[in-house]
C-alpha cells in the first residue's frame, strides 16, 4: 500500500511539473533617450564604435653636413569608425552604458565627448557649433606671432652691444615685433578657445523621469 501511496505521489508531481509554465525571460534593460538640439543649423550627432592608430611612412628630404639627403619619416595615423545616428533637433534611443559621441557639420569644428547613460534616463544635450574657418584663423593668427616674436627676440639677443649701424633692426622695432607677436599670438590662442564646439547637457529636472515604455 505504502508503495502504491508513493507511484501516486510520485506520477502526481511529474504532471504538474510537466504542466508547469515555462519561466519569463527576464526583462531587457530599458534604453536611455537622448535629446539633442543645436543653437545653429542642422549638426549631425554620431557614435564613435572604435579607434585605429597606425603609422604611415612618407619619403623626406633636408640638407645636413653640406649634402642632401632625404630619407623615410614614420607618421603617425590615427582614424575612428563613427555611425551617424540623426540631425539635429533629433531624439534617439542609446543601450545603457558608456558612449562616445561625435558631433560635426559642414564648416563646423567637430567634437567629442563621452557619456554614462543609465537604463530609463532621460538626457537633453544643446550643441554649440564652432566655425572651422575662424579656427583656421585662429591658428594662422597664433603661429605667425610666435614667429613674429621669436625674430624680434633673437634680433633683439644678436644685436645686444651692437653699434646701431651694424644692428639688423632698432631697439624699438625689435620690441615692438615682440610685443606684436605676442599679441597676436594670445589672440590665436583664444581663438582657438572660442572656437570650439560645445555641447552642453540641460536637462531639466522635469525631463528626468524613469522609463515607462511608452514615448
């Protein structure tokens, strides 16, 4: 009887365990929003899926110990494989997670930046692109007054204890090619500064919300 108790139990058991429901799949991670507008026109907004450094070799000349001479000059080339994802204003789903994103334009500076968006966040982001062009005359502003003061410094060392008719340039030039240059120079560097592209995050706390599966 015991035995017959127990093929019971035991034939009981298998089918509910047979009949039992399969188990739910856990749930996905939700995915962050991102929100994205530009102070100007249309910018393109892209992440940055991976970087290559490599070096490339280029055949150079000079002349040294009173002969020509020319050789192969190692140079560094370092690119990124980058997916566009939309146009600014635009409003995109991210995985949770660390991204890197990129955002450029036609005569825009580009730029990059790195984010940690969490499951469900909300992020607003405003871009303010800078010009390529100015940046160029940034940079061309920057150089020539560091050459500008660098010839009007060694003038002024070389021509130190000279008579002034065996000087290359007068006392005051030679200042004035320097502070010139220096001045120009100052002016290349913030430009350079004031260039850049910025993005800015402004989410507002009313935006931060926890995701609901709905948009």
């Amino acid at each position: 009887m015991p035995s017959v108790l127990a093929s019971t139990a035991f034939l009981a058991l298998s089918a509910l365990a047979q009949e039992a429901p399969p188990p739910l799949p856990a749930p996905s991670a939700a995915p962050a929003i991102l929100e994205i507008t530009s102070t100007k026109s249309v910018v393109t907004v892209a992440r940055i899926e991976g970087h290559s450094v490599g070096v490339g070799y280029t055949f150079g000349g000079g002349w040294g110990g009173g002969r020509a001479g020319g050789g192969v000059v190692p140079t560094v080339i370092s690119s990124e494989y980058f997916r566009d994802l939309c146009l600014t204003p635009c409003r995109v789903e991210l995985p949770a997670g660390l991204h890197e994103l990129k955002f450029y334009g036609q005569g825009y500076r580009p730029a990059a930046e790195k984010y940690t968006f969490q499951a469900g966040e909300t992020r607003v982001l405003s871009v303010k692109p800078g010009s390529f062009g100015l940046t160029i005359l940034a940079i061309t502003s920057a150089c020539t007054g560091g050459t500008l003061a660098l010839v009007g410094g060694l003038a002024l060392a070389v021509d130190a204890g000279e008579p002034p008719r065996r000087r290359n340039f007068s006392p005051e030039a030679e200042v004035a090619m320097i502070g010139s240059g220096v001045a120009l120079m100052g002016l290349g560097i913030w430009g350079m500064q004031a260039t850049r592209t910025i993005v800015t995050d402004v989410t507002p706390s009313s935006v931060s919300v926890s995701y609901n599966g709905e948009f």
